[in-house]
C-alpha cells in the first residue's frame, strides 16, 4: 500500500471514528438506548455499536434513520 494509500485509509477510519462518536452524543442526549435506537432503525443492536465507534461505514437511509430517531439533522454528525 503506498503513502497516500495508508493516508487515505487513515483519514477514512478516523473520520468514521468521529462521526461515531457525535452519533452516539446524540443519541445519549436523546435519552435512546442503543437496543432502543436499534428497535427504530430496524437493525440489530450490534449495528448501532459498530456505527458508534467507528467500525463500520452505515449506508445513507440508515444514517437518516438514525438523525430522525435522536431528533438531530443529518449535518451534525457527517459536518
């Protein structure tokens, strides 16, 4: 893998990481569990984990979900 390669990669997981992280802000704000959050989205509990820390990518629709069911706009998190 090339330097800009690695970069790339890095870049990508640390900003998953981010956008992670201010998910589950929000959802903590919002008084939702995890389980509940889950239940709203019509995933598993285990999506909702990996999406808050950053392991996996969450496709658009699940990402509009998510800002519904804590009642915060789509920007905040991806900003």
């Amino acid at each position: 893998m090339s330097g800009a390669s690695r970069f790339a990669a890095l870049w990508v997981l640390t900003r998953r990481q981010v956008i992670g992280t201010r998910i589950r802000r929000a959802r903590r704000h919002a008084n939702v569990t995890q389980m509940r959050l889950a239940e709203l989205c019509g995933v598993d509990h285990r999506t909702i984990h990996r999406i808050e820390y950053g392991v996996s990518d969450p496709r658009l629709g699940l990402l509009l979900q998510i800002s519904q069911a804590v009642g915060a706009p789509l920007a905040d998190p991806v900003r």
